[in-house]
C-alpha cells in the first residue's frame, strides 16, 4: 500500500507494541464485543483527496481508511502482525498448494440487505481484475488461474474462481502458494453485492455498499468530505461509534492543516508537520495523546529502472552513497526516525538482513563520485526528485537534494505535487528520475514488499506503455522472479523465508529501490475523550474499536 502517511508479513507474528485488533470483528469471526466504554459520539479526523474508496481501486493510505471500514472480507490483519478470521469459517489447501477452499460464514448481509455469500466474492474478485476496471490492485489476484485471460480482455470471469454452493468459495491457482489466505486479506479481495456492476460505475465508486462495521452516510464529496456511520446490521462485532467525519484537507499543507486541527480541537487524530514534531511530543507526550509506533512500513527513493539517469544500478548505488541518512534524521527528523538498511523491514524479524544495503549504511562521497563515472552520471545532469506534498516531505526532500548536489554535482529538480498526481506521474510511459516512495503492507507476508514493488509481473503495462501495478521503478530481474516463484510454492515457513532473503539480496545487489528510513509513525490522539483508540496494522486509528470514555 502506497502511503501518504508515511504509504503497509512473515506467517508468523510480527511484533509491533499495539493493543488492538486492525478491522472489525472480535478476532475470530463474531463476539459480542462487550465493553465497558460508552458507545455513541463522533470521531473527527483529516485525510487528502484519496485516488479511489471502492475496492476496486483502493490503494493508498487514504482509500484504504475508508475501504476497510465499509467492507469485511475473509480475514483481516491485527496490528501486531497476524491474520485472522472475519467471514472464513475455515480454510483447506490441496497438497500441491494450488487448490484453496474457504467455507464462509452464512447470514451476513450488505447495507442494502443483499445477502454475502461465495458468489458475492466471486464477482468482487472478478470485478478487480476486469480489463475495463483498469486497477491498479488487480495484480493481487495474479495467481488465480484465468487471470491473465480477464487481464487481456478474453473474458470476465476468472477460471479459477467457483462457488460450489452459497457458502463455499473455492480458488484454483495457476502456480502453488502456501500463503494466498493470507493476501486475501487486502481490500481488493473484498465481496460486493449485485448493485456494484462494472469497475467504473460512478455511483457506486463515490458511494459505495458494503459489508464492514461502517457505511456511507450519502456519498465522497469530492475535495471536502466523507461521513461514516455504524452499520447497525453488521453481522460481526458492532462498532461503537455513531459516526466518523472524515474532512478532506488542501494537500498542499494537509499535515499542517491536521495538527492545527487538533490543536484546536477540531480533529481526534492528526499528523504533524515535521518541523513541529518536538514541539509536539513535549506538549501531547505526558498527556497521554502522543503515539509513537515503529510499522510495517519503509521510506524509500524510487528510481525509473526503465530509462533516464537511473537506469544503471551503478548510478543508482551512486545516488545511495551520497545521501547522508544519518545528518537528515539528526537534523530534518530531530532523531525521530532510524535508518533503513534493507528492502524489507525489521519487524519481519524471520527474514530481516541488517545492512543488506551496503550503501546506505554510511555516506561515502568518494565511492559515490567514483560509480556515478563508471555509470556516466556526469556532474551536470539533470535528476528530477518528486514527492506528495502536504504530507511533511518538503524537508528531507530538499536535504536529499542538497547532498546530491554538493557530492554529485547533479543538477537536482525536486517537484511537489498532490498524492493522486505524483501516483500518476508515476505511471506515465515516459517517467524518468526519482520520486519520494513509502510502502506499508497490505498484508503480513515478506511477498508484500517483493512481489508488489519488485516482480515483472507487477509492471502491468497497458498498450500505451503505462505502468497499472506496483511496480513503479518497472525493476525486472528474471532471478528475482523465480526465487519468488520458489518461495511462493514452499510450504515450509523456514525455506519459504530463506528464498525470501536470497530474492532481496539479488533486488539490493541492483539497487532496485534505494532505502532511506524505517517507518516510525507519530500521531496525535484524542485519548482524554476516546477509549481503545489505537493505530491498526495499516497505521489509521483502529476506528471499529473506538469508544466514547
């Protein structure tokens, strides 16, 4: 998940220090959710225009907030990094790993009383992948036997997608993977009742009808606004909240205009400016209102592969040698961030390499000068560095730009622009340089981070040359994509991880993506009014657990 707020894995848990469960649901399946917390209140907070709050198409860190409140699939997340139940009764995997049958919990419904069943994910799934859908998550459903089909066009229904009766969903691969229940809890793999219709139906992306803890109250006021309600019908565990006012701020200062907000008291939940974080922490920090968590995240540089300066991997390593990581955490972050050394972050403990990235770990100007002349990366050329403004980035964007510039001679160009434009710019056939980059997973697998961001298949060029994956910086690595495969079709949770470290090595050694910093995330948050208000696995406030003190 690309995020804003940065921007998002191993079988096994990960251990982040959050109290609570990331989605709706008591954590296995149903409950009560007995409290003794009030119910009822308003929860107010401030987010950027999202690019999409329809499953179809949500992706970043703003969609995703609202996307996961309306809609409850299979399993879920929780914030310390394990997955788990929702509407998954239980699960079966064939011997080869190719062969996964969900039996799915009967009577739950949609908010406009529509029934859940297997058909419903079938037809949400398909839905995704549709090639009139043009999504930017269809790469998830990959593995699925007729994806490809679907992808090209040939068809609108995948294969390997059946529903042997109302409450059994069955999914054939085209290639084993031991760990496919685990995807199945990104949004993209979402139900969806009958009325959703194609992937681009207006009506339904701005108001969509789901199954989660929350619904629409009216639709996306584009710019402005997005209101949620408890969906007094939901067929889990019940949120408390009667309502959550999501106010859309200019994203040209939407950090800013957060933590003013909350400061004022207009806001429950707010990020803040980079410069205000001490400030910050001296003021909320012995109130009990500051949070302050390492996640699933990681910061990086993204370069164009494909094309431009950054095209060979000695240029690119070049790049890495001359930023100083340590000076712009000390001086932009005031310390309040840790370095990256790898692709992958340490809160995937079983597959974590320290200092996998050679040339990160210090700055070394004499190495950096002399692999930008073997790569022909002249003093001169010109390097264009993007970023999503309103989301604190301005500063190490400048800092990393100063240091290119004084060790490289580069003649650095940093453009600011809002989240929805940097993403397509992303995109174009004709992208070149950098851009500023954050991913948090989707899910809890290293294959998050790998597959996503580094896989060939991830790409998912249109005709036109535009990238609709992932896969931004286009990294192809044929040996990468089969130590993938490899791990993808091993059942044995130490071999699958040991596959996992040995294809990060080969994307590293290419310098497929140029790490800076792990994600340590700071918020602010309105616990004198809030019971249980915690950050999720996709770094929002847990808001299906929130309740008036």
């Amino acid at each position: 998940m690309r995020g804003a707020k940065s921007a998002k894995w191993v079988a096994g848990a990960i251990v982040i220090a959050f109290a609570a469960t990331a989605c709706g649901g008591s954590g296995d399946g149903g409950g009560d959710g007995k409290s003794s917390s009030k119910g009822g209140g308003t929860f107010r907070m401030g987010i950027t225009e999202p690019v999409a709050i329809d499953p179809v198409n949500a992706q970043e860190s703003e969609g995703t907030l609202v996307a996961d409140n309306l809609f409850t699939g299979l399993y879920a997340p929780t914030a310390d990094g394990k997955v788990v139940p929702e509407l998954a009764e239980s699960k079966e995997v064939s011997a080869d790993g190719k062969t996964w049958t969900f039996k799915i919990k009967a009577g739950t419904k949609f908010t406009n009383g529509e029934v859940v069943d297997a058909e419903s994910f079938v037809r949400g799934w398909n839905r995704v992948v549709q090639k009139a859908s043009a999504s930017d998550v269809a790469y998830h459903f990959g593995g699925i036997a007729g994806f490809d089909d679907v992808q090209g066009g040939k068809t609108d229904k995948m294969s390997g997608l059946t529903a042997p009766d109302a409450n059994t969903l069955q999914v054939k691969l085209a290639q084993p993977d031991f760990e496919f229940y685990i995807k199945t809890s990104h949004t993209a793999f979402s139900p969806v009742p009958k009325v959703a219709g194609a992937g681009k139906n207006a009506a339904y992306n701005a108001a969509p009808i789901g199954n989660g803890p929350f619904k629409m109250a009216g639709k996306w006021e584009h710019n402005k606004s997005i209101t949620l309600v408890r969906n007094d019908d939901y067929g889990l565990t019940k949120a408390k909240l009667d309502k959550v006012q999501i106010s859309i701020l200019n994203s040209n200062n939407g950090v800013t205009l957060e933590y003013q907000g909350f400061e004022s008291g207009q806001f429950d939940w707010a990020r803040m400016p980079v410069p205000q974080t001490p400030a910050a922490k001296a003021k909320y920090d012995p109130q009990g209102e500051w949070i302050s968590q390492d996640t699933n995240g990681m910061n990086y540089l993204l370069p164009i592969t494909e094309s431009g300066p950054l095209k060979s991997a000695k240029a690119r390593e070049a790049v890495s040698y001359a930023i100083d990581r340590d000076a712009i955490i000390k001086g932009v972050f005031q310390g309040m961030q840790t370095k990256s050394t790898t692709i992958l972050p340490p809160v995937f403990t079983d597959v974590y390499t320290k200092n996998l990235c050679v040339s990160c770990v210090k700055q070394d100007k004499a190495k950096a000068k002399a692999l930008a002349a073997e790569a022909g990366l002249k003093p001169g050329t010109t390097l264009d560095i993007a970023y999503n403004t309103g989301a604190g980035h301005e500063e190490w964007v400048q800092a990393v730009a100063a240091q290119l510039k004084d060790v490289l001679g580069l003649n650095v160009k940093t453009t600011g622009k809002p989240f929805a434009e940097l993403l397509a710019d992303q995109q174009k056939p004709n992208a070149t340089g950098a851009y500023r980059f954050a991913w948090g997973a989707d899910y809890p697998t290293p294959d998050n981070f790998l597959y996503p961001l580094l896989d060939s298949k991830s790409i998912n060029k249109d005709a036109s040359g535009k990238v609709t994956g992932d896969n931004r910086g286009r990294y192809s690595n044929p040996a990468f994509d089969a130590l993938l495969a490899k791990a993808r079709g091993t059942k044995d949770d130490a071999a699958r991880n040991a596959l996992y470290k040995q294809a990060e090595k080969v994307a590293m050694d290419d310098v497929a993506l140029i790490p800076l910093w792990n994600r340590t995330q700071l918020r602010l948050a309105n616990t004198k009014k809030f019971a249980n208000l915690t950050m999720d696995f996709h770094e929002d406030p847990n808001l299906p657990q929130v309740s008036l003190k």
